[in-house]
C-alpha cells in the first residue's frame, strides 16, 4: 500500500544487498523527513540481517504514521526479533490499530486474529468485538484470494464463538 512505483522483491534486495542499501541511505540522507524512504531502509537492512541497525529506521517511518511500517513493526513486536526485540503485544496492536483505522488490509486481519486468539488480553487500550468485526467486514470486502478470504472467515468465525 502507498507505493509510488513498482517495489523490490526481497530477493532483489538479497541478489544485491549493498546496492539496495547504499540506494535507501542515500534516499534517506537527502529526504530525511520522508517516512516512505525511511521504511524502505529499515526494510533492506532488515532483509539482509542487520536487525538492529532497521529497527530505529522502522520505529521513525511508524511513528510518522506510515501504514506499512507500522505493520511491518507491529509483526515484530508481536513475534519478537531474537536477540534484539522482546516481544509486545500491546506495541503491535497500537500499531496495527493506527494503520488499521486508515485502511491497511494486513493490519486489519492481522490483529483481528490476535485479538481472537486472545493475544491483548493485558493490554490496557485494546478494540472492543464490534470495532474487531468492522476491521474484518472492510477487510472482507477488500480480499484478492481464496486464502485472503478463509483467513477472514476463520476470524470471523472465531470472533463470533468469543463471548
């Protein structure tokens, strides 16, 4: 989502790992502000293994409210990146929520199912079962494929079994 050109596969950025992260540096130094380039660093340098050095990358494009980093951070609050991010919960569902309320398909399904397997049960600000059923009921109407769909149906089923 909010691409403005065709992307780069993560095996592209594998076949030329320096390339694509001198490319994104240097989109970086001369647009600082520009939360797009900036996600785009903290994705290559994630692809090719420097964790830690993406993370301040993704946190920065995230907290100026760019859709696909907060879904890309929120998947490694909620897994964890070994040795380098604990995982979070209640980090990944403020994120995915944020990109959620502005349209982001994956955010969307992808909190719902936590929400379903009952992941934010210790968090302090999470979605109520109906705003959980609207992320689902938009996300439904947008899905491309047989497996987009029964995700969302599994979802929506487990959601309607929760009390």
């Amino acid at each position: 989502p909010d691409k403005v050109v065709d992307g780069v596969s993560q095996a592209q950025v594998l076949a030329w790992p320096d390339a694509a992260i001198h490319a994104c540096a240097r989109a970086v130094a001369a647009e600082p502000d520009n939360a797009r380039v900036r996600y785009q660093l903290g994705r290559v340098l994630f692809y090719t293994g420097r964790q830690a050095d993406a993370l301040p990358h993704l946190e920065a494009a995230a907290a100026a409210r760019h859709r696909q980093a907060q879904f890309v951070l929120g998947l490694l609050y909620a897994d964890g990146v070994k040795d380098v991010l604990e995982p979070d919960a209640c980090r990944a569902l403020a994120l995915w929520q944020d990109a959620a309320e502005r349209g982001h398909f994956a955010a969307r399904v992808a909190l719902s199912r936590d929400y379903v397997r009952g992941a934010y049960g210790r968090c302090e600000h999470q979605p109520s079962k109906d705003e959980v059923a609207g992320y689902l009921a938009s996300a439904a109407k947008e899905a491309r494929d047989y497996y987009q769909r029964l995700l969302i149906s599994w979802a929506e089923e487990a959601l309607a079994a929760r009390p």
